[in-house]
C-alpha cells in the first residue's frame, strides 16, 4: 500500500496498466459482446464493474473493481491469460 | 439481404403475450416458485454495520440448531472488509425459511467497528474520515469544448442553480436470487430470475469449477429485473455450494431488505449548472460541475442533453459511501442527465421569458444524425408537435400564472434519446415436426418486455400460422447462444436471427416436400394455415409437415443486415397540480411519444412505454433511499416507507407510437430504456409551471416541494 496524494494510503493507479484482468465484468460483456472493458468511454463514463471472482465491486484482494483499477498487475488477485 | 415482410398480416399488430393468461392466474411458474423434491430453503446472513472488519465467524451454533443442513461462511476472519449494511456474511440451508433463519441469527460474528460515510454530503464534508483505500472521491475525465468562460460573458440571461437526485433502487417484485438442484456430482440445474441465462451459466462453470456442458439455467419467466440481474452472485454461488453440501436442491431469494441493500441502486445525481443563452433564446454556453455515488462505482451520466452547446465544461466527481453497490438500472445515466438538463432548459427559457417548447426546439442540433441516416432532430419536431395536441399545450401559461388558490395546475415537457440496437452474434434455432407443431429455441430470455411472444410473431408470419400454434421455447442456458436482456437489446439482436431461422426452415420444408406434389420449392407457399402450390391451396399446415415423415426440420439462423437498427428520440408531457398548502403533487396526464424503427407487436410495444413511464412517475413523484448517517443503515428497505405508485397515483396515460413508413424501414430497434428517462423530468417541469418556483430536488415530494416554496419567500 502507497501514500496517496490526498494523504491516505491505498493500492495507486497502475504507470504502466496491463490489459484488463480476466474477472473483470461490465453489463457491456453482456449486451454488446464486442466491447472490450479496456475501450476508452465516450464523453462520460458511468461503467458499472464488478469481479467475477467475488462477484461485487471489490475484489479478492477488498480493493476496488473498476476499468483502471483491474489492470493493476501489481494486485494480488490480477490474472490474465 | 433480408427484409421485414412488406405487407405483413401479424406484425405491427396488437398481439397478446403468449404467457399473459398464465402470468394473470398466477399458473405461470416464476423461478422463487420452483420446488424440486426435498427443497431446502437459503437464508444469507448479512452485516448490520456499513464499514467494518470481520474478525471472526463461528457457524458452530448454527450447524448444531434443528432442520439445519449446511452452513456457509462467505466473509473470511481477519480478512473481509465491510463496505456496507446487508454485505454477505454468511449462508444457511435448511428445512423450513423459519429454521434458516433461526440458525442465521445463530452463527456469532465479531466485528471491528469502523468509521462510515453513509451519505454523499458525509462522505466529501470537510474532515470526513478517510474510509476507503483510495480516498471517499475520484475525479472523472475533466471535458472542455470550446471557450465555455468566454461565451458566457457574452450570453443575455443566465442561470446558476444545483439540481439533485437520490439514490433509488430497483425494488424488482421478485427479489433477487435462484434455486440450486445438483443432478450429479458434477452436473447441476439453476432455476435463476436472472435476465441472463448464459450469465449465470459462465458463473456458475467459473466459480464452481464444473464444465459448461454440465450447466442448465433455467428462466421460463422472471420478476423484474431493470438492469440488476446479469450474474449469479454471491448468494446464488451459495446456494450451490450449500445444496452441494446438503445432497439436497436449496432454494436462495434475497428477502425484501436485503434486495434494497443489495440488488443494487441507481446512483444519485447533483448538479451545479450555469447555463447562458442570447436574447434570441440560442444555448451559448454551460459550466456543469456535478458529482454523485454509486457505492463505489460509476455515476456519471450525460450532460449537456440532447440540446446543442458548442462552448462547455463539465467536471464530474465520483463519491463513495459505505451503502449498496450501484447496479446498471433502465437507461443508465439517462434520466439523471435528462432531468438536470431538462430543469435548466426550462429555468432558462422562464428568464429569458420564452415559451419553452419553442426554447427546446430552438436548441437541438441542426443535424443529429443516427442510423440509417435519420436526422434525430427532424423527429424530435415532429414528436413535440405530436405531444403538444395531445397534452393541450395550447393551454400552458408562464409560471405564476397558474391559479390563484391553493391548487396551481401546471404542464412540463422533456425530451430524451438512447440507442437501442443489439448484438449481432446471437441464434434462434427454427424445428418444424412432421406433427405440426413449430418449437423456437434460444438462450435468451424474457424480463417481461414480451421476448417470447415477439419471437412467435416472427415465426407465424412467415409460416401463415397464428401466434398461439408457435412454441417459443427461452430461457434454457444449453439452447443456441442468446442476448442477455438488457440495453433495448433483446428484440433488436433476437428478431433478426429468428426470422433467419423460419425462413431457412420454411425453405427446407419446400425442399423436402415439393416433389410429392409434383412441384418445384419455388411454387409453394403458405397462407391462413394452408400449404398452396402456385397460389391454389393443396393442403393443410399439419398435413404438408406429415409428408416429413419421421425427420422434422431444423434450421438455425443468425443476424442478417438491415433488419435492426439503432438510435431513437422521444418526448414526454406531464400535466400536474399541486396544493401549495400541503405540497402534494398529482400527475393528472402523461403524454409519451416515442419512436422505435419497425415496431413487431404493438401491444407489448405499448406495454413497455406503460411500464417506463410508471416507473419514471415513481422516480419523479416518490422514491428516495434514505440513509442514516449516524448509522449508516438504510432508514427504508422495504415496500412501506420506500414509497411507490399505488393504482390512484397512475394518471391517464397517453402513448403515441412515432410509427411511421420512415421509421419501419429502419428495423427492429428495442423499446424498453427510452421511455422511462423523460418522465420525472417533465414532471419536475410541470411542477416548477404550476407554482412559479423550482424544485431543485427530486423527487417531488411534499417535504421537497415545500421546502422550495419556503426558500422563495426566504423562510428556508
């Protein structure tokens, strides 16, 4: 866990991110089977994520799921194949 | 390429859904109605904190109480953390709901104690303790277009105000959940009100470690499901892992606080708008600063909406509480955009002292273009032109003109947009048998919206046969791959592969059964239940399949080009009173017009924009989760004081089809997410029409609606 810039501590935004883990889920994986969790959002972004692993919007590790967040290969619970 | 039936005989028409008589007497079997054999009933135990540490769980007591036959712990000692109230802890299988939940109240769970933010005004205070990892907020993207400071200075009227809307749930009637029943050691059945039966099949195979081919999810009809039902989740994983443990089928159905707590929400919504515009009622300018929370997710939504303004800026702040995870709900982010935009339209077209149908139509793109080449904006006047005779806007008065006792009558309009289009990677498998009968198959499943009917529709205009003759048989995981319900994009991604597939077999039968009657393929066809060879009718339906023999057909389809398209507008019109005295708001009427391309049955067509608006009148008139922020416990998770419509709240409402020659070329575009994101909107503009003041906060309920009436004499 790093210092943050507001001062708290947590797991900070991948440098470098990977590709998106492979738990990673969205509503748009359902209905839109092409689109890819790390497409870029248009002009607003109100992505709902979960992990399919806990399937909640906290993973394995209690940190937060979420298009940035889950490219983290720093992260315990990131897998990709 | 495929086409729609040019003149068709059943499609566009109004045709009952093939499962309404049995929906209506209650002979339709929902899945928390399944009861396999030796059932045993799940109860989860869920935290009574919203921000914790489990530090240990002891499931002994309750292993050890009567009827009890597994328990399961779903929080780990030492390492879960608590998010918020209702968070899974714990499951239990047993034989009757009261020993389940006996035992739950058994098991003996120790928490450390944690600091919470229960709401968004506690979360980003001032000196807020710092309850998650990354902090209580996250920027989202910043967005500049053009020199919005600039133009503003040069606008001649401009208004500054803060719109807000609540966090509000999805309150499905059947809660969410399923029933577990393992048919081997490796082979199971899910009986699952979920709006994707392929969904729960992948979680299942994932969490479970089982092979695809060794999952069946069943969906025959479901309970609602607006968004939040997409996967097996955690208490569905349990119930397969408790009814594995028991040798028994366990059946596992939030009950009606945890599906508030845990089923997911629509998140919240404020609002801080600057919005400027010339004397000649042009937009010039928006600066938008807006945040909301989610849980821990997403809250954005669109803005500006609809309305055209080249020079803006928005900056949107994500705020997390200790409360229930956001869930996508019908038309995500839409009908929070709408409303705010649509409150700060017509706050402006009031100063600027112009009628704000005309400011609205004034404001949209010149060209707003969506598929097919269809310039959304021609539509958009068309519509509001269409709502304006139907709801009397020849009646509406400025604000402060609306009365002068206590009950001011006012109308609002609203306009909204979404896509609507589907996926182009699904099948629907056509079987006609030699005894006549016609079974559809697909793995897709219907949420209410009419899927099943809409499918038979297809298949009986194209075999000449009535709807009822047709078996559309959904909602089973093992049939070919299904859309999962959701974005509008069931009917548009399954109605292209099914007419695919009746056509193909349709063919084939020709094939196989022209040389007996010494005719070519081409020389059949089919009508009013009646095979004819060169227009003159040789036989019945049942006896051309009899010349199959023993081999039926099938055929499998897939998508076809120009069949479905994407991109659809719509506006609503709400008239209401309101007595200033006691601040209760009336909707008296609802105008609702909406386009959706080629419309397939009318009647559930008509049914999904009842329903949208309904559900829009609710989050417009009622609805509000309430959190405790000494707690951080949900103050209203149930059907009492999380305030819905009864039957006397519904006003007259009227649908108007925007179904046009244009519109049907266009193809299947679905119809279940437009129609419920203008509605409080409109509502909220009518209530600011009839008592001269704005609402800022939704809903419009008498607490809001007096309180604005106190901030305008200064008494707040």
């Amino acid at each position: 866990m790093a210092d943050q810039p507001d001062g708290t501590t947590g797991t900070p935004a991948p440098s470098q991110p990977g590709p998106p883990c492979r738990h990673l889920r969205f509503k748009g994986m359902y209905v839109y089977t092409d689109v890819a969790p790390s497409e870029e959002p248009g002009e607003y972004d109100n992505t709902i994520f979960w992990c399919q692993k806990t399937l909640k919007d906290f993973g394995p590790d209690q940190g937060f799921v979420g298009r940035e967040d889950c490219r983290d290969g720093s992260r315990a619970c990131y897998e990709v194949d | 390429m495929a086409s729609w039936p040019e003149s068709p005989r059943l499609i566009g028409t109004s045709i009952p859904r093939l499962d309404g008589l049995a929906k209506a007497s209650g002979r339709a079997k929902y899945p928390s109605d399944i009861r396999p054999e030796g059932l045993l009933f799940g109860v989860l135990l869920s935290s009574p904190h919203a921000s914790a540490k489990v530090k240990a769980i002891d499931l002994e007591p309750a292993k050890t109480m009567p009827g009890v036959k597994a328990v399961l712990a779903l929080a780990t000692a030492g390492e879960s953390t608590i998010f918020y109230q209702g968070q899974e802890i714990a499951a239990v299988a047993a034989e009757t709901e009261e020993k389940a939940r006996d035992a739950a109240r058994a098991i003996r769970v120790e928490y450390e104690i944690l600091p919470h933010v229960a709401t968004e005004r506690q979360s980003a205070a001032e000196g807020a303790p710092k309850v998650f990892p990354t902090g209580n907020t996250r920027a989202a993207r910043a967005q500049t277009t053009g020199k919005p400071d600039e133009a503003m200075q040069k606008a001649d009227a401009v208004i500054e105000a803060t719109y807000e809307l609540p966090v509000i749930t999805h309150v499905c009637l059947e809660p969410h959940g399923l029933t577990a029943h393992w048919k081997g050691p490796d082979s199971i059945t899910v009986y699952a009100s979920t709006q994707s039966v392929m969904g729960v099949a992948n979680d299942m195979v994932e969490n479970l470690g089982l092979e695809s081919a060794n999952v069946t999810v069943l969906t025959d009809v479901m309970g609602g499901g607006f968004g939040s039902k997409f996967n097996a989740d955690t208490w569905g994983i349990a119930a397969a892992k408790l009814a594995k443990e028991a040798g028994r089928p366990v059946r596992m159905f939030l009950d009606r606080a945890q599906e508030h707590q845990l089923g997911g929400n629509r998140p919240s919504a404020k609002a801080k708008i600057k919005l400027g515009a010339a004397k000649d009622g042009k937009l010039v300018a928006m600066v938008a600063e807006t945040s909301g929370t989610g849980g821990r997710g997403g809250s954005n939504f669109p803005l500006p909406y609809v309305y055209k303004v080249d020079d803006r800026s928005r900056a949107h702040t994500e705020i997390f509480v200790n409360g229930g995870s956001a869930r996508a709900m019908r038309a995500p982010g839409h009908p929070q955009g709408c409303a705010v935009m649509e409150a700060a339209m017509d706050d402006l077209a009031a100063k600027l002292g112009i009628n704000p149908l005309a400011f609205r139509l004034a404001n949209l793109a010149e060209a707003d273009m969506v598929a097919g080449g269809v310039n959304r904006t021609d539509l958009y006047k068309e519509q509001v032109e269409r709502g304006a005779k139907l709801i009397g806007w020849d009646r509406w008065k400025p604000r402060g003109q609306n009365g002068d006792g206590p009950i001011k009558r006012g109308l609002g309009l609203a306009l909204h947009q979404w896509g609507g289009g589907g996926a182009q990677d699904k099948q629907v498998a056509c079987i006609i048998n030699p005894d006549g009968s016609v079974e559809l198959r697909s793995a897709t499943q219907d949420i209410g919206t009419g899927a099943r009917t809409i499918l038979a529709v297809i298949a009986a205009e194209v075999l000449g046969l009535e709807v009822g003759q047709i078996k559309s048989n959904i909602g089973n995981s093992t049939f070919p791959p299904g859309q999962s319900s959701g974005g509008s994009t069931t009917t548009p991604s399954m109605a292209p592969p099914c007419l695919d597939a009746v056509e193909k077999a349709r063919d084939e039968l020709f094939k196989r059964i022209a040389p007996g009657l010494d005719a070519k393929p081409e020389d059949l066809s089919l009508k009013g239940g009646k095979l004819l060879v060169k227009g003159e009718e040789k036989a019945t339906w049942a006896q051309a399949c009899r010349k199959l023999g023993m081999m039926p057909v099938t055929a499998t389809g897939v998508f076809g080009p120009g069949l479905a398209s994407t991109g659809v507008g719509g506006c609503q019109f709400a008239e209401v009173t309101v007595d200033v005295e006691t601040g209760v708001v009336r909707v008296k009427k609802i105008v609702a017009v909406q386009d959706s391309g080629l419309i397939l049955d009318m009647l559930t067509w008509k049914s999904q924009v009842y329903g949208g608006v309904i559900g829009g009148l609710n989050y417009g008139l009622f609805e509000e989760r309430i959190m405790d922020e000494g707690t951080g416990a949900m103050l209203n998770p149930d059907m009492e004081m999380y305030k819905l419509a009864g039957a006397t709240d519904i006003p007259e409402i009227v649908v108007d089809a925007y179904d046009t020659p244009e519109m049907r070329v266009r193809g299947v575009i679905g119809v279940g997410e437009p129609p419920t994101i203008s509605t409080a909107a409109a509502i909220g503009n009518a209530v600011a029409n009839a008592i001269g003041v704005r609402v800022p906060k939704w809903p419009m309920s008498p607490m809001n609606v007096l309180d604005a009436l106190a901030a305008a004499e200064g008494k707040a």
